[in-house]
C-alpha cells in the first residue's frame, strides 16, 4: 500500500482538534480561578422547596436531590477537581523528576538500583497503590491529591529517564563532558531543559491519568468530605437519583471526561508537534 | 536459549517480588495507630489485654525480626489478619475472588474483541473518515472514567430499556453491563496497538506478494492480519491487568457488585491496613505472573523473539 500523504510534523496550533482541546483546557482553568466566587448561588445551600429539578430557566443544569443548584456546584467542582489535579502532578514532578533525571544522566549502578525499585512499583496497580498511601493517610481531598501523586510518580521517572538518557548520548553532552563541566550542571542545564518538551507532553497525557483516577477515589468516598462540590463526589451523589435526577451525575461525568479527553489530545498533540522529520 | 530467558525472567520476578513485600511491609509500618488496640478495639479490651495480644502479634519484636517474619509468613501465603473482623486476609481474599476475577476475565475478553476490530478496521481504512471514527472511539474509550460509563450504561440500559438489572451480582445477565463497560474502557489502548500492528503488516512485502498471488482479500485479512495483531493484543492487555483490577474495583462499586474492589474499599474506609495491603500485594503478584506468562508465550508463539535471546 502507498504512502501518499506522510504524516508531517505540524505545529500545536495547526491541528484543529489539538487547538480545541487546549482552549477547553485554558478556559476551564481561567473558570475556576475566576467563576466560582461571582456565581449568584451557593454551591451549598440546599433549598428544600427546590428539590430534583431538572434544567429549566431559574436551574440551568437543574437541582440535586438536597435542592442545591447543579450548574454552582459544576463550576466550583472544577475549582477542586482541578485543584486536586494540579496538586497531585506537582507530588508527581517532586518525586519522580530528581529520581529520573538522575537515574537517567548518571546511568551506572544508581541507573539500575532506582528503576528496579521504579519496576517493583510499577507492578502494584495504580488505583490499589493510591488506595494504600490513603489507608495510611487517613481519608480526605489533600491525601487523595497525594496518593494520586505518589502513584503517578513512578512512570514519571521511568519517562524522564528514558528521556534524559536519549540525549545523554547526544554529542553537546559530550563536549560538556570534555571541558569538564560538573555532573550535576550537565543534568541540569543540558538535558533538563532540552528533555522539557518532552515531559511537558507526558505530563499532560498524565494529567489525564490524575484526574481519572483522583476523582475515582472521591468517587470511592475515600477523597472528598459528604457535601464538598467535587466533580467525582458528585458523581457519587448522584448515583442514588439515576431514574429521578440523571442529570446531578451526567453533567459532572460529561465535565470530567470532556477535561480527561482535552488532556489526552493536547498531550498528542505536543508529541506530534515535536516529532522529527 | 529458552531456558536461560526462563531462568532471567524469573529471578527479576523474584527480585521485584521481594521489593514489592518490603514497600508493603514499610507501608504497615508507616501507618498510625496499634494493630494489637485495632484487633481488640470492638470488644473493649483492657490494657493488659492489648500488651498481651501486642506480645503475641510480636509487636514488641525488633523491626528486622518482624520483617523476617512477615517475609516468612508471606511465603507460606499468610497475609495477617484484618484488624476489623480478626480474619484471616488470605481467607477473605479467597472468598471475594471468584467474582472479580469473573469481571475481569469477560471483560479482557470483550476489550480485546472491541480493540482488535476497532484497530484492525482503522488500519485497513487508513486515513479515511472510518480510521478517524475509529480512533476517536479508542481515544474516547481511554478518556471515559467508568465509573460515568457505568452509571450512563446503567440509565440507558437498565433504568429506561430494562434489558439487563442495575446493580447487583450472581447471573450472567448482571455481568453483561459491568464487563461491556471495562471492557471498553479496556479496548483503547489495544485497538492503538492494533492499529499500529496492522498498518506495519499491510505494508510488509508479504502481504504485497499474498496479494500478487491472487489471495483474496478477507483472506489476507483473516490469515495474515489478524494473526500479526493478536500477540501486542495480548500483550497489552497483560500489560494493563492493573489498570484492570483498578478498574473492577470502581466497576464492582458502581454496580455495586460483590469482589474484591468492596472489600479493599470498605478496609480504606476502616483503615483496615492488612487487608487494603493483602489486595494490593495479591494483585502485584498476579500482574507479574500474568506478565510472565505473557512474555514467555510471546517467546513461545512468536520465532523471531525466541531467535533475540
């Protein structure tokens, strides 16, 4: 079969559905450090009048089975869901960065001591591995976020390892080597920064991950405290009004995977943006 | 040759084995609380009670010598006992498995199905609006979380068409849901793969030849494709046995689905640590022996693997 049209390296804003997905993930950042304090409802406050109603004028996205407005909870669901997000890929970065650069541009013994134990990690399953770091943690959104963090951290290191050792091989290290610039200086101004689009890419596509999986253990009821507008707990919430009320757990589902989906696409999306000709 | 890359394979198995028990053992040691005062809370024991039970637990013991021991115990299958109900881990674990391992197995089973036909559908429609949708399916497969899949299924197929129940476990037809619903989410990372796969094979020249030859084309497909994208099927899908079991567990809570999944949630919730840990562990050691098993029937099935050791 011939190849007629090669898939050529495109710039990130030249692929549409790329584009599209990074603005979902720009304007849903800019929601919620913005929306969620200039909403005329509480996201809390339960109106016992205005129960399971669905979309309509006064309740866009309708009410819950406790009367509280869908639409103020989505919004500032997404302020936490996120938040929560954010919190876990900078515990990711934390642990799994150092270990990987190291592993990476030292090679040698550190190389092989920290992948296998990375390997002995890899082998728990995530989501079970999560769940032990909250046995011991205590429940709660803030160990959720490190849980998440901590599991995500392994295949981090893994990726930034393979990166670094890839141009490790490169011949500007080795120049850098031979005019006797430091280990350290080498791993830090020359492969981390030439290895950054790359984990920047990866740390996308594990965003999506994140955001799976923390709001899985809210969803579990292991994250969130009862009540919190979470888009995972609410999901939880609204498992009980399927018949009732399906929109108290569609619209939070629909905003969750909508996120996961725009991070997996701009994730491919910068890959393909920096393949090689 | 084989047995050489046996040999390899099993000891890095056993190495990472023994990594895996000490992070587990470092986890029981990092948590709060006394597993003596935990075991005899309920029944509002005395003081003297707990230092006994502490005594017997070994409690007291110093720490390498509870790690042999809990190393010990381990090899003869010995989890611990749940702090909650004074159970055995092994016994509780033995008694949910039958269940999760059911989800899990039809639903490998219909996400390898889902992925090869999405893959192999993409590959042979290349850069056509079929390729696309089909991608778009896969990518969309790894974007759902199951737990909104599993609620969706259930409000369109249980709630409104009545075809199958809710929730629940037991028949075949409580199966159907949960196993289509990880299934798919299961399919996307195969049908990439796939995908892949086949795009190589109906580029490689014998398939070029094959249809020189005058073979006809569902035969190329069915003979030469399909076989080509079997093994990284398989592969794949031992790969994401983890992903899996994560998975079981939310699938077996949305439909509230008796297994392993309700069992490890109810011990986080109870900070019941050796059981959360006893779930945990058994599953490492299942997705290392399944990936062993899947690295030695690749080297069994496939020559040119078997040729690289």
């Amino acid at each position: 079969m011939i190849e007629w049209t090669a898939r050529a390296r495109r710039p990130l804003l030249r692929q549409p559905v790329t584009a599209l997905a990074l603005a979902w993930l720009v304007l849903l950042v800019l929601e919620t450090l913005v929306l969620p304090p200039l909403l005329p409802t509480d996201p809390r406050f339960a109106d016992p009048a205005q129960v399971l109603l669905p979309p309509a004028a006064g309740h866009v996205l309708g009410t819950d089975a406790l009367g509280r407005d869908v639409l103020s909870r989505l919004v500032w669901g997404g302020r936490w869901t996120l938040g929560m997000a954010m919190a876990a890929l900078v515990v990711t970065f934390v642990l799994g960065l150092p270990v990987g650069l190291a592993a990476g541009s030292l090679g040698g013994r550190v190389d092989a001591l920290t992948m296998r134990v990375v390997d002995a990690l890899l082998a728990f399953p995530a989501l079970l591995l999560a769940m032990v770091v909250v046995a011991i943690l205590g429940t709660g959104l803030l160990p959720v976020a490190v849980a998440v963090g901590i599991t995500a951290a392994p295949a981090h290191a893994r990726m930034v390892r393979s990166v670094a050792l890839e141009i490790r091989s490169r011949p500007y290290i080795d120049a850098a080597r031979s005019v006797g610039c430091p280990p350290l200086r080498i791993a830090l101004r020359h492969i981390l920064p030439n290895a950054a689009p790359v984990l920047i890419a990866f740390a996308t596509t594990q965003l999506g991950w994140i955001l799976i999986n923390g709001a899985a253990l809210n969803f579990l009821g292991l994250g969130a405290p009862l009540g919190t507008p979470e888009w995972g707990a609410m999901l939880a919430e609204g498992r009980g009004y399927l018949r009732d009320g399906p929109w108290i757990s569609v619209f939070p589902g629909l905003a969750l995977t909508l996120t996961v989906l725009a991070a997996h696409l701009v994730g491919n999306g910068i890959e393909e943006a920096l393949k090689r000709d | 040759m084989m047995a050489k890359y046996i040999g390899r394979r099993l000891l890095q198995s056993l190495f990472v084995l023994w990594l895996v028990a000490t992070l587990a053992f470092g986890a029981l040691q990092l948590t709060p609380g006394d597993p003596a005062q935990a075991l005899l809370a309920a029944s509002g024991a005395t003081s003297e009670e707990i230092a006994r039970q502490r005594a017997e637990l070994g409690l007291d013991d110093p720490l390498l010598r509870q790690y042999a021991r809990f190393l010990g115990e381990l090899v003869q299958g010995d989890l611990g006992r749940s702090w909650l109900h004074g159970r055995p881990v092994s016994r509780m674990i033995a008694e949910q498995l039958a269940p999760t391992a059911e989800l899990a197995g039809v639903a490998t089973a219909v996400g390898i199905a889902v992925g090869i036909g999405l893959g192999v559908l993409a590959a042979i429609r290349r850069r056509t609006w079929v390729d696309a949708a089909a991608t778009a399916v896969a990518v969309v497969g790894i974007s759902v979380p199951t737990y909104w899949s599993g609620l969706l299924a259930i409000l369109v197929f249980a709630l409104h068409l009545r075809w199958f129940p809710a929730t629940g476990s037991g028949s075949l037809r409580h199966l159907v849901l949960p196993a289509l619903v990880l299934g798919f989410a299961l399919s996307g990372s195969i049908a990439r793969i796939v995908r892949t796969r086949s795009v190589e094979v109906l580029d490689a020249q014998f398939i070029l030849a094959a249809r020189a030859r005058g073979l006809p084309a569902h035969r190329v497909l069915f003979v030469h494709v399909l076989r080509a994208a079997l093994g990284p099927a398989i592969t794949v899908s031992a790969l994401q046995l983890g992903f899996l079991l994560g998975g079981a567990v939310i699938t077996e809570s949305v439909f509230a689905r008796s297994g392993l999944g309700q069992l490890a949630v109810e011990a986080i919730l109870w900070q019941d640590v050796p059981v959360v840990r006893g779930v945990v562990l058994f599953s490492a050691v299942a997705f290392m022996l399944v990936n062993l098993l899947a690295d030695l029937l690749q080297a069994w099935v496939d020559p040119r693997i078997r040729e690289a050791l």
